[in-house]
C-alpha cells in the first residue's frame, strides 16, 4: 500500500509539472522579435505563387522583413497592400504611416498565410520601420 502511494505521488507531482509546463510558459513577443528572414516583396510574393508548398513551409509562423512599392493604405482596416501581392494588417500599437501610394516602404512582421485565389501573402503585426 505504501509503494502505491509513493507511485500516485509521484504521478502527481509530474502531471502537475506537466500542467505548470504547457499552461505557464511566456507568450511569444512578436514586436520584438528579431526578423529571420528579409527580402523584397517581390521575392516573397514570387516564391509563394511559384512554389507554394516549399513556401508556406519556410515562411509561415515567420517574422520577416520585407522591402517594397506601397500601393494602398486601407485606414478603415488599419492595412497596408504592397506590390505585388502582399497584405499587412498593423500592429495594434503602429501608427498609420505618412506614405503615399508609389513609396518605397519597408516592413516587418508575421507571415499567416498565402490566399491562392487573390495570389497575396497575408501579414499580421506589421510595423513600419521607415517613418
């Protein structure tokens, strides 16, 4: 009875490490994470029409820093599209940037995902670092 008690403790003690583990660990600090990766927008978009799988593999989860033609600045949407192709919600703490359509901008933030049908790279957290 004693060896079964010491078993059950020991059960105990590691299902609530394991517990501690999964539901206590820190949040990933994406504003501050450095860039893994940094290209032209036209790179980017290119490799995700021409190679998507290999792409969505390298890219997706990734912050990424990427260089381009400013096309739009949707307010409303808080969003940026830079050519070709590429989608960039802001970050909750950047401000609209004072660019015009025809700019040269450079961003940075996290890939999400590539949407086949309109053949644009999706961004989230986006941060402009040329203001």
């Amino acid at each position: 009875m004693k060896k079964f008690g010491i078993a059950v403790l020991i059960i105990g003690i590691l299902a609530l490490a394991a517990y501690w583990y999964v539901f206590h660990k820190p949040h990933r600090d994406i504003q501050n994470e450095e860039a893994s990766i940094k290209l032209s927008s036209q790179q980017l978009s290119e490799e995700f029409v021409s190679q998507p799988d290999s792409a969505q593999a390298r890219y997706v989860d990734q912050i990424v820093e990427v260089k381009g033609i400013l096309e739009e600045i949707l307010a409303a949407e808080r969003g940026l599209v830079i050519r070709p192709g590429i989608y960039g919600s802001l970050d909750s703490t950047a401000s609209l940037p004072s660019l015009q359509a025809g700019d040269s901008i450079h961003i940075r933030g996290r890939v999400l995902s590539f949407d086949d049908l309109m053949e644009e790279v999706k961004l989230d957290y986006v941060q402009v670092l040329n203001q």
